[in-house]
C-alpha cells in the first residue's frame, strides 16, 4: 500500500518548522527517522496532510552528556546514541535498551526522541525514559515545555504533544552513584516487538541492596514503573531473593491478553524476567 496524498514541508530552521506545524495544526506530522510513521502511512492507518520533515534542521542530532545526564537531539539516530561512548558512561541502560531496538538498518535511521513521540508500549525507550526519570523537551511557536516522563506518555501510540508542537530533546537523568542496570526482553523473533520487557535498576551500598526499581513494556497502555524495594532491602546482593521481586511485580501489572500472549503467561514474564533484570542489575557498573 501507499500513503494518502500529502503536503512535503522540508525547512531549513526549527523557527520554520513550528512556523509550518503551527499554520497546519491538527493536520500535520513531524518526519524524523520515520521508521514508524513511514509504515503507518502507508497501511493508512493514519492520513495527514502535511509531512514536516526535520532532517535538514542543524542542531537536532546531538547527543550531549554532562555529569548528570544525556540530552538526546530530535534527529539522533539510534545506532548514533547506542554507540556514543560518553553517553554510555553517564547512562548505560541506554545502550542495554537501544540494543533491542528492533535491527540494526532500523537503528541506524530510526531515532530516540522519535521512538518516544511514537509511544508505542512495546517500545524499548519508553521504559528507559520512565525509569531513569527523564523528561522530553517541546517546543511550539508559542513555548518550551519540560514534560516528565510520567506525564509524557497519554495511551497507547499516544503522548502529549499538542497541536503546533515537535519534540526538540530527550534528557536522561545518570542513575544515583552505586546504582546498576539491565533490560532484558522476551520477544517471539530477534528484532521483534517484545511480549515482555523490564529495564531494572539496583542500588548497592556497602554491599546490601538500598533499592530496585523497574519499568515495563508490553504490559500495559503506558510504560509501567514499579519500585520493588521492598522485596530485597537490607540484603546483602549474594542473598537477596529476586523471585521475591519478581512475585511482587507480578502481583501489581494487568497485562493485557493479545494473538501473542495470553494475561497469565504475560504475568509469568513479568515475574521471571523482573528476577532476572534485578539480578543482572545488582552486579552491573551502571
């Protein structure tokens, strides 16, 4: 199939892109990598009338760190973000989760802010995003908003730009000192959208864990974010019962059944695949 006729705006400044967005509104669409939307388009599942390709925008395609977190630009690629060495160092479960971001041709033309803006629940930088406490910068003709994560994401292939809006950035807060990290997914092909995944966070002081956290996808509307401390405090890292964990994150999800997943066996992922990302996250360097 092929897309509904549109309008092809390709600006120069992001000053003409809100310009076009703005004069457009509900009928236009922000073009990035289009890894997403270039397949929606063509199924039809969506129609605007005008395309606002931002490609040419200089300045949107850097990936900044600072001691404290990682500033994704609009037009940064995946494979672009996965291999900045920097950004690693800062934040590593960006790494871990772009990863799994479907293949490498999709990571080398899809980007980071774009996945979000998508807010596919099944997407693997949603959950990064939720559970390092990030925020997403918008930007209209009009402002600039600082949304955070858990206002950012509305519903399923929703988040919360407005009409006349694009997203310029997405931060990703470093993790507090001793903390470690993992993202570990099960899907039914390599590449595939995962049946479940959980990105988990591990603090460790003086060899005892201080706190676990996790966020999910595929399990609900929106990435879920769960803090399972409560299940390990205290224990020294050889001996803390992650099953415990993981029982606790089963008890607290309500996925969803689908033609890939029934509710119980979407649970039984949860449970074994939160132990598994704690445990991992507990001896990792970040």
């Amino acid at each position: 199939m092929k897309p509904a006729p549109f309008t092809y705006h390709v600006p120069d400044s992001a000053e003409e892109a809100l310009r076009v967005l703005a004069e457009v509104g509900d009928d236009g669409k922000v073009l990035a990598g289009g890894q997403s939307l270039v397949p929606i388009l063509n199924m039809r599942l969506a129609s605007p009338a005008h395309l606002v390709d931002i490609n040419r925008i200089t300045g949107l395609s850097t990936v900044d760190t600072s001691d404290s977190a990682v500033t994704v630009g609009a037009t940064a690629r995946h494979a672009d973000v996965e291999r900045d060495d920097a950004a690693y160092g800062v934040q590593p479960l960006l790494r871990k989760g772009l990863r799994l971001v479907a293949h490498p041709a999709i990571r080398n033309r899809g980007t980071t802010c774009g996945s979000l803006a998508h807010a596919d629940p099944a997407g693997e930088m949603t959950a990064v995003l939720a559970l390092t406490g990030g925020t997403v910068r918008i930007r209209s003709r009009e402002r600039v908003r600082d949304v955070p994560a858990e206002e950012f994401f509305v519903g399923p292939l929703e988040c919360c730009l407005e009409s006349g809006e694009m997203v310029e950035s997405a931060t990703f807060p470093a993790f507090a000192p001793g903390t470690g990290s993992a993202f570990v997914e099960v899907a039914r092909r390599h590449g595939d959208y995962a049946l479940c995944g959980v990105a988990a966070a591990v603090t460790v002081v003086d060899g005892e864990v201080t706190a676990a956290r996790a966020a999910y996808i595929s399990v609900g509307p929106t990435p879920l974010l769960l803090d399972l401390t409560d299940a390990v405090a205290g224990a020294p890292v050889a001996d803390a019962d992650w099953a415990a964990a993981g029982r606790l994150a089963r008890e607290q999800v309500s996925p969803e059944a689908d033609i890939h997943a029934t509710v119980a066996y979407r649970r039984q992922l949860v449970g074994v695949l939160t132990a598994r990302a704690l445990a991992e996250a507990a001896v990792a360097p970040g």
